[in-house]
C-alpha cells in the first residue's frame, strides 16, 4: 500500500513536467519550421490577417527602432507596414531549433526584399524566437527579436 | 517483481526530464539576475575576460551589423571593441526571465553610455538571451541577440 502510494506520487509529480521528448521532438520541430513557412507567404502575400494568426495571444515582438510591442500594437501597426512595405521575396532559414516542453527556441537567418517608398531595399539578419505551444498543440510565436547583419 | 521494474522504469524516466520546479525556480532566477550585474560591471569595467566567463564556452552572440558570432571570434573582437568603445554606464533591466529545465530565457531592455570616436553615445534598446545550465549549476549566457530601441 505505501508503496502504492509512493508510485502514484511519483506518477502524478512526472506528468506534471513538460511532456516532449525523443519522437515527438522531430514533430514539433517540423511544426515551427512549417511556422516560418507561413510566415514567408504570408508576408510576401502582404496578408497582415494570416501573419498575425501566426503569434500567440500574449505575443510580444522586439523589431529593432521600436520598444517592444503585443499583439494588440503589432494590430494597430502591421497592416500599414506590410502596405507600405511590400515584400518581393522572404526567405527565413532557422538554423537552430530547441524544444524545451511547452516552449521552443529558434533562431537562424533571413532575406528579404522589400519596396521602400518606391526603391527595393535587400535586407539581410538575423533572428530569435520563442515557440508557445497552445492548448490545441499548434505551435505560436511568443517573443520574437531581430536585426540586420549589417 | 513487475511492479518494481515499471516502478524504476518510471522513475528514471521522470529523471530524464528537466529538473527544475517551484523552489528552485526563485534561485534560478536570481542566479540569472545576478549574471546580468556581472554583464554589467565586466562591460563598465572594459574588463573583457570576466565578461567573456559569462558566456557558455560554445555560446553564440548575435549583435547587430555582424553576422552571428561564436565564443572563438568575441574572444578575438570583444578586448578591443572594449578599449575602442568604453562604457561609462550600463543598465541591463531583465523584465521577463523564464526557466525551462536546463535552459532560460531572458528578455529585457537596456541603456549604456558608450564613449565613441571622442563622442559620449547614448545607447537605448532591448534583448533576448538563452541561457544554459552548466554541470556545476552555473549559468551561462548560450545564445544573445540585441537591438535599439531608436
């Protein structure tokens, strides 16, 4: 009986840490990198609405020239910016990703060429992101920060 | 006999799994607080070995206008960058710092006063750094990227 008791302790104090490992680990890291995917398509396609699906609900980015903004500033702001700022071509390479339970890092580089009041601007950095995974599973970007190698 | 090798089973598979949890967390976080104070009198002090022991010896630093860089190239970089750029005042104000077994992260913002070329700059941004438990429980700065805030 006491160690009945024991074992269920045991039990309950295991599943009470991050669940992730071994198999599920290559899964997860498919999710996030099909994450940055849609985040190229969605910024190349100016579409602010399937961008902004991509952050959790509490997510906060850091862009360089601003303070750091939610979700609610990045609403107010990004759509704009994404008209303003059309991009012909994003590529996002992460070359880092690290699965830490219910939370990720990723980080890597990206391209982008983007229209900046009428001249193509080729941008060229570096990033790091932290993955939320929510309640249903699908992975969301919680913090994000990024800026130029040059 | 079953029961005892499920048992064992489940227990090693508990001690496979990150380690920290509840009280511990306190002390983690105060240990990575008190790593950000060291950051800050190493850099005050242009002293670039005590700032350069902050990092994981495979920790990889992300500042702006370079590529991503390993410890092997801040070794070479960091003493003169030190010399050339002197720090009269740095302030690093960690707001958010989150323990994730054997790794953190930490985001916060940032204010220096740099002497450059003969000029005081006044510096004003944010980052966000990973930081990685060592085998003697020590942490240490593992990935770090930065960016103004102007």
């Amino acid at each position: 009986m006491y160690r009945n008791v024991f074992f269920a302790l045991v039990l309950s104090m295991s599943c009470a840490l991050p669940m992730s490992a071994g198999a599920d680990e290559a899964d997860d890291k498919a999710a996030i990198a099909a994450v940055w995917d849609s985040y190229e398509t969605a910024r190349m396609a100016g579409d602010a609405d399937a961008w902004l699906a991509l952050w959790d609900e509490e997510g906060v980015q850091m862009p360089p020239g601003m303070p750091a903004r939610g979700k609610d500033v990045m609403i107010g702001g990004v759509p704009k910016a994404f008209t303003a700022m059309p991009a012909s071509a994003m590529e996002i390479v992460p070359v880092e990703t690290v699965i830490l339970g219910d939370m990720a890092f990723s980080r890597g580089t990206y391209l982008a060429a983007l229209t900046v009041k009428g001249n193509e601007v080729n941008v060229d950095g570096k990033f790091m992101t932290i993955f939320r995974r929510q309640p249903d599973g699908a992975w969301k970007i919680y913090r994000d920060i990024f800026n130029s190698n040059k």
